[in-house]
C-alpha cells in the first residue's frame, strides 16, 4: 500500500497494462508488449518496484485511511492522464510495507524475492533476488508529533502498520 522512497538510481516511466490492479510499492514485471504488470508466477523475472498506484478503489500513498483518498477525481488511478506508471530500478534504498509476514523473521542482509507483488525471503516463482532487507519490519514515523517512542505518530499502511527497509538489487 506505500512506498516511501529514501534513495533511487533509476525512476523510469512504463505503460501499465490494461485491466492491471497495482499498489504503489508492490514487486512489478513487464509483460511481452513491455507493458508493467503485477510480478506473478506467468510474469515471473521481476523489473522494478512501483512507484505509483493503479486502482479504482483506494490511494496507496503512505499513511493515507479511509478519511482521506488522494486522486478521488481519477478514481484512485495515479496512472490515469499518462496511462504510465513510475517504476523504480537499477538500485536505491526504499521503505515499504508490501512484503509477506515471513520477513518478519529474516534478519539484516538477507535477500528478498518477489512472490505475487510483495517482497519474501522465500523464491517461490524462481524470480531471482530483488533486494536485501536493510531494516526489520517496525512502525516508520510519519513526522507528526504524537505517541510512538521517538515523539512521532506512526505511519499508517498495511501489515500491521509496520515497513521493511530494502536495498533494491534489481
């Protein structure tokens, strides 16, 4: 549901293939017209992490709830008025909260893999490395004073609430 983008080498522009589902943050793939898809078993070599959302039902900015929904007038579709979507490759350090529960239990430098989208430690589809964990899943402050440990509200997203920082390796 969010990426939060500490360092990038390459933010490429991708046409997004019709009828595709995507958060921002999730594991993509090119199909064979290069079009970006979902990273899954048939699109399995993965390209990149996304860098915006194609969705007709929901934001996927970080932090954002149900009370306020960026893109309403596009119907959520950050891709609408360029049918192109950022896709971040060839490096860099990002923040995200799309993995599977499994990388809770990995440890620093272990590698990740793309399994349906979401980072793994598992190899599921034989998609070859996509990143190494640099920071275990915990709660990322969102900046806003508030309750959590170091005075700032944390950041909202999915898995609890909780981000993983990866180095990016594809």
């Amino acid at each position: 549901m969010a990426l939060i983008e500490r360092y990038h080498v390459v933010a490429a522009e991708r046409a997004v293939a019709s009828g595709e589902t995507i958060k921002e943050g999730q594991i993509v793939s090119l199909n064979s017209s290069g079009e970006v898809v979902l990273q899954s078993a048939t699109n399995a070599a993965p390209y990149g992490i996304a860098g915006d959302t194609k969705s007709t039902s929901a934001s996927a900015m970080p932090g954002v709830s149900g009370d306020w929904q960026n893109r309403a007038s596009d119907y959520f579709d950050e891709t609408k008025a360029s049918g192109k979507m950022t896709v971040y490759h060839s490096g860099g350090e990002f923040a995200t909260d799309q993995f599977l529960a499994n990388v809770s239990s990995s440890t620093i430098g272990d590698l990740l893999y793309a399994v349906s989208g979401v980072l793994s430690p598992t190899n599921s589809f034989a998609s070859g490395e996509v990143g190494r964990l640099i920071k275990a899943a915990g709660t990322y402050p969102s900046g806003v004073p508030g309750v959590d440990s170091n005075g700032d509200q944390a950041l909202s997203g999915e898995n609890s609430n909780t981000y993983i920082e990866v180095k990016l390796t594809i």
